[in-house]
C-alpha cells in the first residue's frame, strides 16, 4: 500500500455539507471520496496538458475535432 500523507484544506461550509451528506449516502469515508476526486483532478488537467501539446501537431496533419481522430484510429 502507498504510504499516506495529511493535506489540510479550507473548503466553504456550504460544499463541507454535500461532501458531507454525499458520504453519508454512499456509506464512505469522507478522505476516500476526496482522494478519488482528487485523482480524477489530477488526471483530467494532465490529458489536457497533453491534448495542448499535441493540438498543433494534430491539426497540421487535418485533425480538427475529436472525430477526425476517431475516423484515423478506427
């Protein structure tokens, strides 16, 4: 298992309470839910880095949109 750090974050009141009642409905711990979130987070911005990168590259070759790319790769 990965060793485990403390990271303390000031959140308003009002999102404290829907985390709150969302792990009451899920029967989870509150930490579970935030480390889930916060790998999703983290994941979404690194693919957006990356699609940054390489957008110019894709769009010389004639990739424009998402189903440009999905017709070369299929």
């Amino acid at each position: 298992m990965e060793c485990m750090s403390n990271l303390t974050v000031r959140i308003p009141e009002s999102l404290r309470k829907q985390l709150a009642e969302l792990c009451r409905q899920q029967q989870r711990p509150a930490s579970e839910v935030v480390r889930e979130s916060l790998r999703r987070y983290v994941a979404v911005e690194r693919f957006r880095a990356l699609r940054r990168k390489t957008l110019p590259f894709a769009e010389a070759q004639g990739l424009l949109t998402d189903e440009d790319v999905f017709k070369v790769i299929s």
